[in-house]
C-alpha cells in the first residue's frame, strides 16, 4: 500500500517548490498559473532585506530559494509554486547588483540573492531620475518583469568607467549602449 503523500503549503511549499532539480537551473514559474491564493507576510524592503512577519529571513539559502519562485504578475510580486500563488510586498525592486565585474566587453553584475547577469540587449541598465531630488535610480533587468536595483558603489563604477557622448554618460556591454545620464556640471 503506498503512503499517502504529504500536500505542503504556504513556505514549506514554497522552499520545495524552489529546490532546482538536478543540474537545472531555476523553476519555470511562468509555466505555472495556480489560483490566486492569498497574502504571505513577506516583504522585501529597499536596503534587499526580506522580512517574514516582520522578522529577517536570517538564513540566505532561504532567501535564494524563495527568490527562484519569485515573479511579477500585473496585479504585483508573488512567491508561486505549481499548487499556490502568495502576494508579496516589494518597497523598491526584489534584488540589488551589490558587485560588478567587466571582461570581453561585457558586465557582469551579482546579485544579493546570488544571480549573476550580463548587461546586453536582454538585460538592459535603465537610469530613471526623481524629479524632485535629481537622484538616479539605476536598475538593470534580471529575468521576466524582475529588476535589480544597482547599488551606489556599482553605480559609482560604471560612471567611472562611462565614454561621454553628446553630454550624456554612456557605457557599453554585451554590444549594447546604456545611458547613465547627464554629466554634471563638473564633467561627470
């Protein structure tokens, strides 16, 4: 007689659903299309933190893990598995660049949760600017409708590294050009 089969749900599910199978990569969460099934009490604040019920998500396996089942839906972020699809609140964008590197022509940007991804025409940099602080917000995408925001000392270093074209900061990867913005009244 077999054992009945144990349903998981909420992060125990979530954590499973997560776990690549051997030697592949991350889960096809745009093949799966559960019913809508709720809020879960996790936040990602803008520092990268992801908060369970107000409390860090001490351990970063973990947050790897929920990173993979994560995706942006029209109606917002949600953590999905084949089964269930939790809302999630996301105060700026889901992943941070925190580290760059450039060979070939090509940059190369790690995330907080570990992803690596070469800026090119798939994964562009945007710049967006506040119009009331005059701050860049620079982002470069990750897979789907998820970004990463770079992070001010990245930032810092593809300025540093920036060609200026007709008074505008450009850099070049993967064969692609990315405008960082206007130069200063300084020259950078």
């Amino acid at each position: 007689m077999a054992e009945p089969t144990e349903q998981k749900s909420g992060l125990a599910a979530l954590a499973e659903a997560a776990k690549p199978a051997e030697g592949r990569g991350l889960p096809p969460v745009h093949l799966w299309h559960p019913e809508h099934c709720g809020d879960i009490d996790i936040v990602i604040r803008r520092d990268g933190t992801w908060l369970h019920e107000d409390s860090p998500i001490g351990r970063a396996e973990l947050v790897r893990l929920f990173s993979t089942v994560l995706r942006k839906d029209p109606d917002g972020y949600c953590l999905v598995t084949p089964v269930e699809k939790l809302a999630i609140r996301v105060e700026d964008l889901p992943f941070r660049a925190i580290a760059m590197t450039q060979a070939d022509g090509v940059l190369s940007f790690t995330t907080d949760v570990g992803d690596v991804v070469e800026a090119g025409d798939e994964h562009p940099i945007r710049v967006e600017t506040d119009e009331a602080t005059g701050e860049p917000a620079p982002a470069l995408h990750v897979r789907a409708e998820l970004w990463a925001r770079i992070a001010r000392p990245v930032f810092y270093e593809l300025v540093e590294m920036a060609d200026l074209e007709d008074g505008q900061l450009v850099v070049r990867s993967g064969g692609a050009a990315f405008d960082l913005g206007a130069t200063g009244a300084d020259g950078r």
